[in-house]
DNA sequence: TTGCGTGCAAAGGTTTTGCATGGCA
DNA sequence: TGCCATGCAAAACCTTTGCACGCAA
C-alpha cells in the first residue's frame, strides 16, 4: 500500500541521514536539529510524513515510550527486511535498545497465531522493561 | 512512596467505578464522561492525579498505545496485585485490544530474565501486529 | 486550624492538517 | 503540464501545572 515515492532532496536526506545510525534511535526533533546544522534545513511536518511512509514500508521501525515524550525512529538494516526479523527490547530506566536474535523468543509469534489467532508483527512490537544494569540498580535502591 | 491519601468523594467514587469493570479500559476522558453523566462530575486534572497515585500504589495499570491517543487504564484485581498482569495484543488496523491471560505467553518474560538478562515489564509491553479478522481479510486482499 | 484535595484555566509538548508554493516526472 | 512534496502556521490533542478555594482530619 505505499504510495508515489518522489526522489527529493529532503526524501534522499532523511533516508541516507537514517542509514547512517542502523539501530540508533532519533526523535523528530533530533533529526530536524541536525538537518538545520548542516545548513540544509527539513521542515517538521516533512519529516513526520516521510518518516511515516517508511515506517509503513517497514524500512523504519517506530517506538512509543511515553505520552509527551517524543517518538523514536530507528532505521531497519536491509538483511532485515522480509528475512532475519529481529525483535528489541528497550530499557525503561537507561534506554538502551537490545537486539534479540534468538529463535525461542521468535516462537512467541507462532504462540499467538496458532493459540490466540493474533498475526504478531515484530517490526512495530517492543518489549519493554529493565536492563540487567537498571535491573540491578533497582534491586540496592529498594 | 505514597502520600497520603485522604477519602474525599472523588477518590471513592473514583476507585468505585474503575472496581466495577477489573481488566477493561478506560481512559480519562472515558471517566470524566461517566461521571459527568452521573450529574457527579470529576475534574480531568484530578482524575489524572489520583490515576498516577494508583498506578503508583499498582492498583491500577496504565498502558501507552500510541501518541496521541490517550492512555488506557486498568483495575487490577485483588488477588493480580504484585505479579499477576496480563500482556495486551493491539490490532494494527482496527485497533482492537486483546487481552492475554496464557501462561506460555507470561513465559517469554521468565525466557528473556534467565536468557537476556531482561526484565520484561508486561504494564508497558504492547503486541502489535493483526487479529483474526483483520488478518483474514489482508489475506483476501493481498 | 492545618494542609491536602479539588477544579478551573492556561501552559507545555508532540503530532497532525490546511493551504499556497515549488519541484519531480 | 500535472501532480505530488514541501513548509509554514495554526489546529488538535493529551497531559501537566499554577493558583485559589473547599473540605477532611
């Protein structure tokens, strides 16, 4: 379902400007901070938009934390796409991202289609928790 | 870390009526309608106050969908206080919310505590992906 | 009487939308 | 030339906060 995809200035920007830091999180404003410093400024409501359509054509994942806090962004490596999927888990304390890779937590998506009939997509799903080092920082602190 | 608490008419009628409905969802404005109906209203800002205090206090649960929409709450029965959550599938298209109450589900938390060093938080954690329906129909279309 | 709880209104922040302009095809 | 993309500004939205008043203890 995605639609025209012109080549634009601020489209080859953004995506090259994403695939830079695989893995790494920005939020809309981080992004605009850093076009507007290069001298070669992105209107907001571009970036929104843009970011948007590759969210939906899955070459961008998109992650909610808190109402009031910004989105983050993170752009999906091509070995990604349609192949190896990869689930993450985001630290609530530190916000760190992990990358889990592992074939038993990927059989949870089997879990819930075949028991629950809910067809799990890995690229908007995020676990959400604490890290070993928060996890531990959490146990002295009580 | 709870203040303190004191019974005014707000906070009863408030834990009142989250009481009648354990495990569905509401949201503020969800809340402030019901008791503007009633002829009994409740200000906005104080029912987010005294939402905060019992998430704080883990009688309620507060979930983060999307940006912009609102925040769901939850009550959480007597007996599920201290550990007994439950994990939430989000339909993607029409934003059904499935509850999951499957013991082999809760076990991707114990998976990823031994395995990832992960502590996953089920409160915040949200599947993404299809439900049955919506799914069948992709499947028709696509 | 003391001090928290309440409610209104305004502020704060993110995200979306309307509309005229500019650029790709 | 046609149409999408852009960008500015304003709107829409949820949530938080300031402040005066009311009510529980």
């Amino acid at each position: 379902m995605e639609k025209t995809n012109y080549k634009t200035r601020q489209n080859t920007a953004l995506l090259d400007y994403l695939r830079t830091m695989p893995g790494k999180h920005v939020t809309v404003s981080d992004i605009c901070r850093h076009f507007a410093a290069c001298g070669d400024p992105i209107g907001t409501a571009t970036v929104y938009r843009r970011l948007e359509q590759m969210v939906d054509a899955g070459v961008v994942n998109k992650y909610v934390l808190d109402p009031g806090s910004p989105a983050c962004f993170e752009y999906v490596p091509a070995q990604a796409h349609g192949g190896e999927v990869c689930y993450h888990c985001k630290c609530e304390q530190c916000g760190r991202l992990i990358h889990l890779h592992c074939e038993e937590v990927r059989e949870i998506g089997e879990h819930l289609r075949t028991h629950h009939a809910f067809t799990l997509d890995p690229r908007r799903t995020v676990f959400y928790g604490l890290c070993a080092d928060c996890a531990a920082q959490a146990e002295r602190e009580g």
